[in-house]
C-alpha cells in the first residue's frame, strides 16, 4: 500500500521520532522517499522509482546499511555487496540480490543498528524488485562461450573406445578431473592439458594402436596349476572337492591367489579358469597390478570352464584372482553350462520373465474398490509374481537340474508361500471374507494355474540333495587352474576394421593405402571432415618412417600417433567462422560434438555424421528425433549416471563417504551399488517413459534388487537384479527415500540433519547457504550415540550459537524431517530408546512432521524452485560451464516447455539440446 503525504509526514516529525533519526533522514532524501510514496496509483509509483539512479540513490542506502558487513573489509557469508557499482553489474548476480531482495523485506537484514527505515526498506525492495523482475532477458540473451573444450578422463577412454572398436580404457593412466565452476567435472574452463599430461596422452597413444596391431602377433600360452601359484594366505592349503579338482578354495577377501607373468605386447588376453562354487552364486575377481579387469559369475558346485579377457599392458604383471560374489546386474546375465546337469538355458531370465507375466495366479482389480484394497492387492500380486519365478525356474530345469539347486528353488517356494499367505489374510480381511473362501474366490479366478504348479512341485518330490564338503563356506570359490592366452580378438571386436581399412597389395600401393587409412581415420577422430593439406602432413610422417626402414603398419602408427595428440582430437574445437567478434551458429559438426558427447560422454557415431554431412542436424525435427534415439541407446546410461552422481553427490559413496563398518554390519560392496543403481535406473526410467520430474520429489515406484529390498524391510524381493517395484510406504519413493542420497548426507556414525538439511535446500532446491561461521563450533564425535538423548537434541543446544540460528532455522527443520532414515537410510521411528520426533517449522510458519509430509511440502510449495534448478544443472552440464545472467532467457523457454509437458522428463533433455546457447557460441560474452 502506498502512504499519504500526510501519513508520512506524520511519521517523520511524530514526537516518536528521535532527532537522530531526523539527522540520518536528510533532506534530499526525505524528498526523495515522499516523492515515491505519495504517488496514487502503481504506475505513477513505477515510473518515479524509473528515474532513480543505483549510483547515486540506491547505492547510498547499500553503503548505509549493508556494507559494514558485506564491503571491502568484512563479508559475512561470502558477500560482498560494495563491489557492485552500476545496475547492470546487478544483473550478472540477479539470484543473489533476489535473495537480498528476501532478506530486507522479511527484516532479517541488516541484523544491526542503525537500521533502516520502514520507508527506506520499502524503496530499496521495490527499486530492486522493478529492476530485476521486469528484465526483458531476451534483449541480454547471450549463447556464451565455452572453453575450447579438451576432453574429460571419461570422454577420452569412450572415444578412444569408439575410435579404435576397442575398449582399451588408455585415458586410466590420467589423473582425475577436478570439479569446475558449474559443479561438473566436465567443466571445460577447469580442463586444460599440463606437460606431465601430455606425455601421457603420447603413451596412450602409442599403447592403444600396438594393442590394434598386436592381434596379428604370434599369440603366448601360460597355464598354471592353482596349488603351484602363490596364496597370500600362507596357512592355507589346496582343498581336494570330488574326484577332480584340488586346489585353492578362496573364501575371503583378503585371500588372493596371484603369479606373476610377461606379456609381450599390449593388448587384449584371454583368461580362462577351471573353477566352482562350494554353495550358490560366488565369482572371482581378475585384477592385473592391483587394477580391477572384470568378474566371473560362478554359479555351478562342479568344476566348470570360465573365461575373461582383459587389455594388459606390455612388460611383467602380477595377475591375481580375488572372491567377488555377483553384486548388482543391471540385466539378467547368463548363467554359465554345466558339465553334469541341465541348466537354466542362456535365455533364462526372458523365459522366465514371460512364464509370471502368463502363469501367476493374480487377484483381479476393479474400479470401485477403494485404494486401500487396491494396495493390498497389489501386494498379493507382486508376493504372487516373486514366487512364480521359481516355478519358472522349476518349470525349465525339469527333474533334470542339479538337485540341490532344484531344491533351493523349492524351499524358496515354501518360503514365499508365508509371503503370500500374510498378503492374502491381509486382503481377506479388508475385503470382509474368511480365509477359506477367500482362497476358493482366489483359486476360482486362476484354477488352471494353480493346477500347473502343483504338478510341477509333484514332479520333483522325490528329488534329493547332493552333500558338499563341509570344511567349505558357503559361496567360496574354487580354482583349479588358470591359463592365459593372447593377444586374443575380443569377443564383441567390431566385424569390420575401424582403423587399419586398407592394406598394400597388387592394385594398392604403399602410400595410397596408408592415404586412404590416415583420411577416414583423421575425420573420425576429429569429428569433421579434413582437409588435404592435414591429411598430407600425416602422410608425410608415413612416407618417412617408410622411407627409415619402417613396416607398413609400424610407419602408419607413427602418422596415427600424431592425429591421436593433436589438439584437434585432444580437444573439440568450436572456432568461429570468422573475425567478426560476433556470435555465431555451431555447424553441423560441431554441433553433432556437442550432442554426442553431452548425451553419450563420446564421438558422434556414424549417423550423426552422415546428418552432419548433410546439414540436416540443425533442424529442429531431425534434433529431436536424435536425442531420441541417443537417450535410447545403452551408451546414454553413462551420461546420466555421471550427471545424477555429480548432481546429487552420492558418487562420493564408497569413496569419501563410508560408513562406521563397526556401527553399520551390513553395509557393503553389493548394498552401496544397489543403492546407486535405484537412484540411476529411477531417472533413467523417467527419461526413457516420459515421467514427470516431480517424481523424484515423490514417486510410488522404485527400483530394488533383493539386497535394497532386504535393507528397506520390503519383501517378495529376490535375486540380484534390479527390477521395477510399487511401493506400498510413502515414506519411501522419490530421492529423500533413497538410500544413496540419506548415506551421502549422513557421517560415517550417525545421521547428520545440517548436511541433509543443507542438500535439499542447495542441491535439490539451488538455493545458496553460506558457510558456517569460524566460531560455530562441532558436534562431539559420539553425537546421537548418548542413551536417553536424541540426536535432535543435541542439535537443539548447539544451535543455541547466535551466528548459527538464521541458518539453522532454514536447514534444521528440513534435516530433522529425515531423521526417521538412519545415516545407511533404514527407517527408525526411535532413537537411543527415544522416539524420534521428526516435526519442523520453516521460518514462514509451515509445518510438517517426517519425510512424507516434507515431500508434500516441497511439491506444494517449492515445486519451481526444483524444477528451475534441475534445469539449471542440466544446461550447465550439457554446456560444460557455469551459467550466466545472460542465460536467462534460455532458461525461461525451457521452464515454459517443461510446463507444458507437465514436466516431462525427456523434454527436458530434448529441450536443452534445442536451447540457444547449446547451439550458439559467442568470442567474447563479457564484453557484450
């Protein structure tokens, strides 16, 4: 509302007012603000806080009041104010004065006196309002630009690997990149190429293309009994199992069993060992000088044939084998034949897949039952579907499988059956039957199904098991022998050459076939088309190491050499045109870099080439259909994997998160990547259905393996595959559910509510929070382990700090609304035998108590601030850089989009890669 001069006057000579507030009130001032505020209407206001100045009318308020803690000399929580100087330097950090903007019109700043006026306040967040939110962004609109970008550790093993035909992981040997401005490690102003690096890059190199020639060498042979290699445990001894194995049984991690071999040329080798499981799935590890090369699944208790093959480098490695259980299969993987009895076929897991969805006896459903029976149906349904898998199984062995592992399924069988009995009481109740003719309306509507699986169980009644040595652990590891052969033609080898296209002969000369090799070759790895006068500089360092005495092939390695450290591999140009200073479209390559290696971490592949080619990239049908068909492809996975785990930070699970293995038992390998994988194949999910991007704020469905599943306290989950499941609990569903983002946000013994506070507020909602201050003080180390005493309360006398309350009182709220999750992300509902009281109160009064009502707060009232932010950090990532205040209108367009896709995850991926500055570039952006 708008004051009356007499109102004002009024305020300003009231016996209430001091003669020092007089004095702070000058007289060009006091006209000033009358001027303002005597206006009638709005616009009459808008046009008089228009012909006010920032440098000599709003900048002497800021001096008045905010500078004392936000200038030169002192900047409370890393602002600093004063070094704003005209309107426009306001728009390059138009988030942090909209957050200024806040804090004076809720009264939280300036903290101290003197303090400014009601009017004074009043002027200050209207001038800034009026200058920040009536901002036509699209007359500041700027595409940017992005460092000449070098390619990421990641990037270049992928290209490398697309490159060659061959995954050689060469990039292995480069240190790690290091997060940029935008959050990102693909950050291209944090990229750039040091001496050191550049050695390696010729390293790589030259290892890479020796590895694609070392498949026409003479291949090497070593074969190794398992008791004749070395055991690092010295009190173990070779184990004698059956008639025809003796050898190493490995049961724990810390048991390796190694040999130390020379490989003559790098490249590819076959490792094959004779081995078996003591009891149920088991694997071993293959690790070449402490590096990880692969696993083996073993599934059999007889002796088996498996292989691997692995790139080695050239030169003496120790090759040792470790126990690794299988961990997480993103899909259903084979099992391995046996010798002995009939095993699942290697199209096990769609039989098996096809036989539930045909020959579960389901409860139907109806649209008047209300939702509480509907849950419980689906409860039945699903407890129905887990234990139709091993009648499946079952189904497929016949009475011809290994009896024990027949067995196993059986006894599962009779396990699930509690399952489904526990669901099915629990329907008949609400329903209003007795069990009894629940059963006989249940069996009614599936009788010949039920049939069939009885007489699968009659089939295998008198099956009975097979003893195993009882000196052995269950799921230990056997091995017998281990032979090494190479180099050896990988298995998926591309049917054609990538690399080597052409060879001399009658009718190809020397220097014509190696023209023709170096020509597709540089195109490819540059990701453009090359000129003559560059593919005549290869082939010049060709004719000469030809001309030294050099073989064809080791004189074409030379030219290769050169076109793999070249900073037009090394890097993805985006130069201009021309000089003009101005901006300018991407071409079609370039354009084809920038999606290809946003959307697969890689080069673009040959269809992209070819739209390029034919300068059909750009169009805006044809765009969207390619991200399409990238999104569709199993390469996109690493990109969003790496986008999610950066985003979100639980790539530090394992890594610099680990929690107390004294404290928390059961958590381990397989568990933390299950947890990964549930966030990862959640979002994929999304993109690939057109999900809305809501659902990760709350979703009714997950995605679990019998691991996860086991940790949540969900049941009717088995196997190691994750799998998509309904979820009957609120409490989980969405990322705050997630097991991966409440461990990344906890200590190693306990839950922490600032950091899980902190994570919603920053990195799911963008907003800024500053470090704590130097005096803030920490928690004790046994924080929340006190009997009788909650974590929370803790918490409540440390916060007692001064400093620390306007913080805490926008964090706790939020981080104590989790605390029903433990630092693994168990739900709990008490604490040290107290219960656990997870209400809060943000400071604009709403209030909520546990995870369920936070999410629905969140969806409630913080919605476009998620939404808004999700979308910042995926521009910033699919840019590489950090955004900018001129990025605004792009981003505007791609909210209205999102809106009108009710949120559509795919069209957020679609829309960024259609979005000005993903196809724009500017030389100078600052400058403009």
């Amino acid at each position: 509302m708008y004051l009356s001069l007499l109102t004002f006057a009024e305020i300003m000579f009231s016996k209430r007012a001091s003669s020092s507030f007089i004095l702070r009130i000058n007289l060009p001032r006091l006209i000033l603000v009358t001027a303002i505020w005597v206006q009638a209407t709005p616009a009459f206001c808008e046009s008089g806080l228009n012909s006010l100045k920032f440098e000599t009318d709003i900048r002497p308020l800021l001096e008045e009041y905010c500078f004392r803690c936000h200038g030169e000399e002192k900047q409370n929580a890393d602002v600093q104010l004063s070094s704003f100087h005209t309107k426009r330097s306001l728009l390059k950090e138009h988030k942090l004065w909209q957050e200024v903007i806040h804090l004076i019109r809720e009264e939280e700043m300036p903290e101290e006196e003197p303090l400014p006026t009601p009017e004074e306040r009043a002027l200050l967040v209207d001038w800034l309002e009026l200058t920040l939110n009536e901002i036509d962004w699209t007359k500041i609109k700027n595409p940017g630009r992005v460092t000449i970008p070098r390619l990421t550790k990641v990037e270049y093993n992928n290209t490398m690997r697309d490159l060659l035909g061959f995954d050689f992981n060469p990039g292995n040997v480069f240190s790690e990149d290091g997060e940029g401005q935008s959050g990102f490690t693909n950050d291209r102003d944090s990229l750039f190429i040091t001496p050191v690096q550049m050695e390696k890059y010729f390293e790589a190199a030259e290892r890479s293309l020796d590895a694609l020639l070392s498949f026409e060498k003479e291949p090497i042979e070593y074969f190794f009994e398992s008791e004749d290699m070395f055991m690092t445990e010295t009190r173990e001894i070779p184990k004698q199992i059956g008639d025809d194995f003796f050898g190493f049984v490995i049961n724990r991690g810390q048991m390796t069993l190694y040999e130390s071999m020379d490989f003559p040329y790098d490249g590819f080798y076959r490792f094959t060992i004779r081995a078996l499981s003591t009891e149920g799935p088991t694997g071993t590890r293959l690790r070449i000088n402490d590096e990880v090369k692969g696993d083996i699944e073993i599934y059999k208790e007889v002796p088996d044939i498996y292989s691997i093959t692995a790139f080695v480098p050239k030169g003496s490695q120790q090759v040792a084998w470790n126990i690794q259980k299988p961990a997480v299969l993103y899909t259903p993987k084979p099992k391995p034949r046996s010798t002995n009895y009939k095993t699942l076929p290697n199209n096990s897991g769609k039989l098996v897949r096809k036989g539930i969805e045909e020959n579960t006896p389901l409860y139907p459903d109806s649209d008047e039952n209300t939702e509480s029976i509907r849950d419980s149906i689906t409860r039945l349904n699903e407890t129905a579907k887990s234990m139709q898998q091993r009648y499946e199984q079952l189904r497929l062995l016949g009475t011809e499988g290994d009896p024990n592992e027949i067995l196993s399924y059986m006894d599962s069988i009779y396990q699930r059956l509690e399952r489904v009995k526990d669901a099915s009481a629990e329907l008949a109740r609400k329903l209003g039957l007795s069990i009894d003719d629940f059963n006989a309306r249940y069996r009614s509507f599936n009788e010949a199904k039920f049939a069939a699986n009885e007489k699968i169980l009659e089939a295998i009644a008198s099956i009975q098991p097979v003893e195993v040595p009882p000196q052995l652990r269950a799921q230990s590891v056997g091995i017998d022998w281990v032979k090494v052969m190479g180099p050896a033609v990988p298995e998926n080898a591309p049917e054609k050459p990538l690399v080597f296209v052409s060879k001399p002969g009658k009718e190809m000369t020397a220097t014509r076939a190696a023209n023709r090799i170096i020509d597709q070759f540089a195109d490819r790895a540059f990701r453009r088309p090359v000129s003559r006068q560059e593919v005549s500089k290869y082939l010049n360092l060709f004719k000469e190491a030809s001309a030294g005495g050099e073989s064809f092939e080791e004189s074409v390695k030379l030219a290769l050499m050169a076109v793999l450290v070249s900073p037009n591999f090394l890097y993805r140009p985006e130069l201009a045109p021309s000089e003009s200073g101005k901006e300018y479209r991407l071409n079609d390559y370039q354009l084809a870099s920038r999606l290809s290696y946003f959307l697969w971490m890689s080069m673009p592949d040959e269809e992209l080439f070819s739209l390029a080619k034919r300068k059909r990239l750009r169009q805006p049908k044809v765009l969207r259909q390619q991200v399409e068909r990238m999104l569709n492809d199993p390469r996109s996975a690493q990109s969003m994997e790496t986008f999610l785990g950066q985003w979100l930070g639980f790539e530090s699970l394992g890594v610099t998160v680990i929690p107390e293995p004294g404290i928390f038992k059961t958590f381990d390998l397989p568990l933390m990547e299950a947890m990964k994988a549930e966030t990862v194949l959640s979002f994929e999910s999304l993109v690939h259905s057109g999900g809305s991007l809501l659902q990760l704020l709350d979703s009714r469905q997950t995605y679990l393996n019998d691991v996860l599943a086991m940790h949540y306290g969900i049941e009717g989950i088995d196997g190691s595959e994750m799998r998509p499941v309904r979820l009957i609990d609120r409490n989980r569903g969405g990322l705050l559910g997630m097991a991966s983002i409440l461990t990344a946000t906890s200590n190693p013994a306990r839950t922490n509510p600032v950091s899980r506070g902190k994570w919603v507020l920053e990195t799911l909602l963008g907003n800024r929070i500053p470090e704590p201050p130097a005096d803030a003080g920490i928690l004790p180390e046994n924080a929340g382990q006190v009997e009788g005493q909650t974590l929370r309360e803790e918490f409540e006398m440390h916060r007692r700090n001064p400093s620390c309350v306007d913080c805490h009182e926008k964090i706790d709220p939020i981080g104590f609304g989790l605390e029903n999750f433990d630092a693994i992300g168990r739900f709990r509902t008490s604490e040290n035998g107290v219960p656990i009281d997870s209400a809060g109160t943000m400071p604009d009064g709403v209030t909520f108590e546990g995870p369920v009502e936070l999410k629905d707060y969140l969806i409630r009232e913080r919605k476009d601030q998620f939404i808004r932010n999700i979308i910042e950090r995926m521009l910033a990532y699919a840019l590489g850089r950090e955004l900018k205040h001129y990025d605004e209108a792009a981003l505007k367009n791609i909210i209205d989009a999102l809106g009108k896709s009710v949120y559509d995850a795919k069209t957020l991926i679609t829309e960024v890669a259609l979005s000005y500055p993903f196809q724009f570039q500017h030389p100078n952006p600052d400058n403009e």
